[in-house]
C-alpha cells in the first residue's frame, strides 16, 4: 500500500477470486482498519478498493489489533 501498488493488486486479486467462486459464495476481506483512511496511501488504500470492487466484497472483518504506530488506545 505504501509503494501505491496494493490498491490495484486486491482489485484484481478481488474479481479473480470473485470470478472463480461466483455469486453465491462469500468472500471477505480482513484489513486493519487504518487501511481505510485514504489520506495514509497514496492511491486512497481501502477506500479506493472498496470503490472499486465493494460491491463483490460481502462483508469487511477489521483488525484493531497489532496496528503498531496506528494504535486504537483512546476513544476518540
């Protein structure tokens, strides 16, 4: 993500695997959740992803955990 490839990779990863499971099988994605502030990538990380193909993604299990320097450790 941080090199501005990894937005394309999971597009492509997304509707291949889509492609090859179909319709009716579910498909998830797991990403810590601060892959979902566009502004830290270059190409808008999950944002942009969930553009893209959010619509072949059933549902989005985040991580709030092991996230390093983007720590959930107040309520804000």
């Amino acid at each position: 993500m941080n090199q501005g490839k990894g937005e394309a990779w999971l597009i492509s990863f997304t509707k291949a695997v889509r492609a090859v499971i179909g319709p009716d099988m579910i498909l998830s994605h797991c990403p810590q959740a601060p892959y979902f502030k566009r502004s830290y990538y270059m190409n808008g990380g999950y944002y942009t992803i969930n553009q893209q193909v959010g619509d072949q993604i059933d549902f989005y299990m985040l991580q709030y955990y092991n996230q390093v320097d983007s720590q959930y450790n107040t309520y804000q």
